[in-house]
C-alpha cells in the first residue's frame, strides 16, 4: 500500500524550518496541497518574518506541488480565522491538521517567571487548540479529518527545566483524548506524535554527531501514516532516528481495601495497589470507572 494525498489539503504549523518543514515537504511529495504556516520568530516566539515559510513553499512549487504560505501566529484568534480562511478560499476545503508549531523558555521552576509559563501554554496548548477549533466544523461537515498534535518526553515523562513545556505537551494528550471520541462519528482521526529531532528547540542541547543522528526527516513517516486515510484515532507514536514505538497512559487493577481503609493500610498494601503486571489501557474515562465497580465486588482487604 503507498499512502497519497491526491485531492488532500493540508494545514501545516511551525512549517518554516525542522520537523514541520519536513512534515509539509513529504506531504507534497505524496499529493497534497499544502498551507506552510510559521510564524518565522525566534525559538522563545519573539520577532516574526515570512522567509521562512516563503522558502518552503518555493521549494514545494519547484518540485512541482501546490503551496501557500501563512505567517500568522497559531495562538491569535484572528491570525488563526485568516489561516482558515485563506485556505478555504484557495483550495475550498481542508483535510488535514498537523500541529507542530512550538516555542521554548526553559528554566528551573524556581527561576521561570509566569510569563514564561504563559507564553509556552499559549502556543503549544491553545496554539493547537483554537486550529481545531476553527476547523471541527469543515470536518464534520466533509465527514472527513485528520489531526495531529505534537506531544514530548517531557510530557509524557519529565524533564528538568521544562516544567511549562511538560504541562503544555501532556495536557495536549488529555485534548487528543477526549477529541478523539467526539470526532469518531464524523471520520475525524486524532493522534499524538511524540519526536526527538535535532532542530532550532534541541541544536544547543545535543552534540553534531547525535544531531546527524536525529534528522527531522527521520520523524516524519509516523507522522504522514498519522494524518492517512487509514490512520488509528487515539494513537501516540514516538519516533527519533528513524525509530518508531507507541506510547500510552496504563492503571493498574487496583485492590479494594474497603470503606474503613486507613492511610497506614494504603500503605501496607502499595505492593499490590502498584502491581503493574496487572495494567490497562482505557479508551475513555467510563472504562476506568467501571473497573472501580469491578473492584467493589471483591472481598475488601481490611475490617
């Protein structure tokens, strides 16, 4: 099977250099028409310029594709509106939304001013937010979407010094998640990728040779399986190096201690309660819940 995007318009963000500018390269080369937006500022998002995304969409057109630019910024209102619009009244439709504009303003919790932490929600939180929003009507309509967030390690993991990035890029997966559900019906497919690449955010964080080692290139065919016809709902794939897994949220089974449970006897029973031979997954809040009504019919474990 070749995945192709013939007759596809794609909606690309922070598509001015590294991971999305790859992301939108591969998505012409496939068939799709391509919107290029960057907002072309500096790796904090101060400053802004077109060139950027100028460049990219020459580079498509000279491959013989179809692409715009657009250099308004993911996290105004009104920026996002025309990102929308333009594309509408270019190619009358859109098919697909690949989220991948980011900034960075990383500094120890005790040292990061709420400023900073404000900033990094604003563009990787809403900055993925109100694009969705602004086409989960176009989608419904079609019966057809495909979105794709961009999540991180820190995220999904931790990481010092990022405690804002890793709020924005975790709680894009509690997006994804809910979204996924109230999409299903109208064939509208949310996923999450989670990259290591070397680009603007991570070249003064990782040595040249690990850098070679990291091209945004090499993310890129997760992503372009994510936004197919046949992509999964609900799905976050990692990928660096040209190597690709699947990451999710699991909860263990759980004990039922009892309605006289102690602190002490949460305790002394940790072993079990974190027993993580005995994990699952959930597709949807209810499923967790259910398993606690499950758990009641046990014989409690205390009095």
């Amino acid at each position: 099977m070749t995945i192709e995007f013939k007759g596809k318009v794609a909606i690309v963000t922070g598509a001015g250099g590294g991971l999305g500018k790859e992301h939108a390269l591969e998505l012409a080369r496939r068939g799709a028409k391509v919107v290029v937006n960057d907002l072309g500022g500096a790796v904090d998002g101060t400053g802004g310029n077109s060139a950027a995304a100028e460049a990219v969409v020459k580079q498509i057109t000279g491959a013989g594709g179809e692409a715009i630019a657009n250099g308004a910024s993911v996290s105004d209102d009104a920026g996002v509106q025309h990102l929308v619009q333009q594309t509408m009244d270019k190619w009358g439709r859109v098919d697909i939304l690949v989220a991948n504009a980011g900034i960075l303003r990383d500094k120890s919790f005790a040292k990061m001013e709420m400023k900073d932490f404000d900033a990094v929600m604003a563009v990787h939180l809403m900055g993925t937010v109100k694009p969705c929003k602004a086409l989960w009507e176009i989608f419904k309509k079609q019966q057809y979407g495909r979105i794709v967030v961009t999540t991180s390690s820190t995220g999904l993991y931790g990481n010092f010094g990022q405690t804002n990035y890793g709020a924005a890029k975790l709680s894009l997966i509690g997006f994804m998640n809910t979204l996924k559900l109230e999409g299903a019906k109208d064939n509208i497919k949310v996923n999450a990728i989670c990259p290591v690449a070397g680009t603007r955010m991570t070249e003064g964080l990782m040595p040249p040779n690990i850098l070679e080692m990291l091209k945004p290139e090499y993310v890129t065919p997760a992503v372009v399986y994510l936004v197919s016809e046949e992509a999964p709902t609900g799905t976050i794939l990692t990928a660096a190096a040209g190597v690709f897994a699947a990451a999710q949220l699991v909860e263990t089974d759980g004990v039922n201690l009892g309605h006289k449970a102690t602190a002490d006897d949460v305790a002394a029973n940790i072993g079990k309660i974190m027993d993580w031979s005995t994990a699952k997954h959930y597709n949807q809040g209810g499923e967790q819940s259910q398993k606690f009504f499950a758990r009641v019919q046990d014989q409690p474990l205390v009095g």
